[in-house]
C-alpha cells in the first residue's frame, strides 16, 4: 500500500495527472488514489500509464489510463471528453509532463577562447530546435492542458505544476530546461491571479534534484558511481542527499487540500533539502 505522511480526503474527487508514466507523476498518482480520487493517467506512452493504473487498481483504487499528447491541443481535449464520461470532469490537475533534451544540455559550465571551434558541446552548437522542443513541453504543455482541462472546473478545483530548482537559480549546461521552468514558474503565478475570483487554486512544486531516468546519465556514470556533478549537487544540499518521490508526497497532498491551503494561490513550493537556501558559505 502506498504510504502517505498525511491522509486528505479526495472522495469523489476526480484527479488528472499528465506524464503519469514517469517517476515523480507515477508517485503522485498513487498518493492521490490512496486519497480516494479516481485518478486520469495521462502520458504519450499508453503502456506505462496502464502499468500504473495496474498498480492503484491493485491497491483498490479507481484510474484509468489515456494515451494523449500534451503539445495537441486536439488530443487534450479529446481526452478530457473521455475522462469527464469515464471518471467525471477535473477537479485536480496535475502538470506533470516535462523534461529536458539532450541536444539542449552543453558539456563545459564555462566558456573558455576557443569553445567556438572545439570538438566539445558548447552554447553556439544547440539547435533552436532543440530549444523550442524543451519549451514546447514544458510551458506550452502546460498551458495547453490547462486550457483543456480548466474550462470545466469549478470554485474549490485545483491545478498543480510542477516547476524545478532551475526557476529559482539556472544551473550550468541546461539553458532551455532552467529557462522553460522558470516560464513555468510564472505561468502558474499568472494563472493563480486569472483563475482567482472562480476560486481555483493554482500552485507549483519545484522539485530539487531527484534521480530519474531523464537525468540518470547526468548523475552517475556508466559504473553506476555519483559523478562529479552529483557531487558538486550533493555538497549545496544541506541535507546531503539526492530526493526521493516520497518527500514529495506531503506537499503533494497539502496544496490539493483545500482544509490545508485554501488560501493558498500563487505558490512555486521548493522541495529541495534546502538547496535553493543555501548560498555555499
């Protein structure tokens, strides 16, 4: 059984969750089932949002899975149509979806004469493709969902995004990631003023460093040891430790809960072992 640090009642709740296949979004899911929400699984790859469902059903809980994509605004609001026929219309949206890509992530932290011309990966060789497709994720997939979703949902419904350490500080190597989350990050202030006198809330988690399958390579090697990076990480979490999905859970559960933060709006939550108060010194 999915173990939750506090119990909020979502009966009769219905929870949408994009990239519901993933680590973190597959996480969330489980506690808001446990909750007693019927719960939207909603991801690109139909497979691992049914191996999710599988999961909550096992636990006696009520979800279905979606395969959808979050940049079709056609296709989100497809979706929608079926969950509010399967499940009924939002009350929880959860914004999930997002990452990096590879072609967007640099190999040096520091610009040195000559990295024009080098062999290694530098500022001037990522594509504005490669760009556009970190901020389509991210911000437009964000935004699109939202607009398929929030036309439905009524005072006391919420929308949950997930933003990242990047929005409070860039780190080195991923420009478009740190930039696109941080457009995130004033998204959801935007759309908490805009949703305000309907009553819907709308607040954001920032994640500090989790390991996940987007930014293993990033953090260990090949060997399976921490690289530099991750020590580098490590040593500005006053916590020492990298997160895992359950630390997660009860911030989760305390800005869906309208007993909890129901004057709550406008929020982007770090959830980071104390990495964005630290200065190093």
């Amino acid at each position: 059984m999915t173990k939750l640090p506090v119990t909020v009642d979502l009966k009769d709740k219905t929870a949408v969750v994009t990239g519901a296949g993933g680590v973190l979004c597959s996480g969330f899911s489980k506690a808001l089932a446990a909750c007693g929400a019927k719960i939207a699984l909603l991801d690109r790859r139909l497979d691992a949002a049914e191996n999710v469902s599988r999961e909550i059903t096992a636990q006696g809980g009520i979800s279905k899975a979606y395969e959808c994509d979050v940049l079709d605004s056609a296709s989100m609001l497809d979706a929608a149509k079926k969950i509010t026929s399967d499940l009924g219309s939002c009350n929880i949206l959860i914004n999930g979806a997002g990452g990096n890509h590879p072609g967007a992530t640099i190999d040096k932290e520091f610009y040195t004469f000559g990295d024009v011309d080098a062999e290694t990966k530098s500022f001037f060789d990522i594509a504005p493709s490669d760009v556009e497709s970190v901020f389509n994720l991210n911000f437009l997939g964000t935004l699109i969902t939202t607009q398929a979703f929030a036309r439905t949902m009524r005072s006391g419904d919420v929308i949950l995004n997930i933003s990242s350490m990047n929005a409070f500080t860039p780190l080195t190597k991923i420009p478009a990631y740190s930039g696109a989350k941080s457009a995130v990050s004033n998204l959801t202030q935007w759309l908490a003023v805009y949703f305000s006198k309907a009553g819907i809330r709308v607040n954001a988690i920032a994640p500090g460093f989790f390991r996940s399958a987007q930014n293993e390579k990033l953090l260990y090697g090949d060997d399976g040891a921490p690289t530099a990076r991750t020590a580098k990480i490590l040593a500005a979490t006053p916590m020492e430790r990298l997160g895992i999905p359950e630390d997660l859970t009860g911030a989760l559960l305390y800005l869906v809960s309208n007993d909890a933060s129901g004057f709550v709006t406008g929020v982007i939550l770090p959830v980071d072992g104390g990495f964005s108060a630290y200065s190093g010194v």
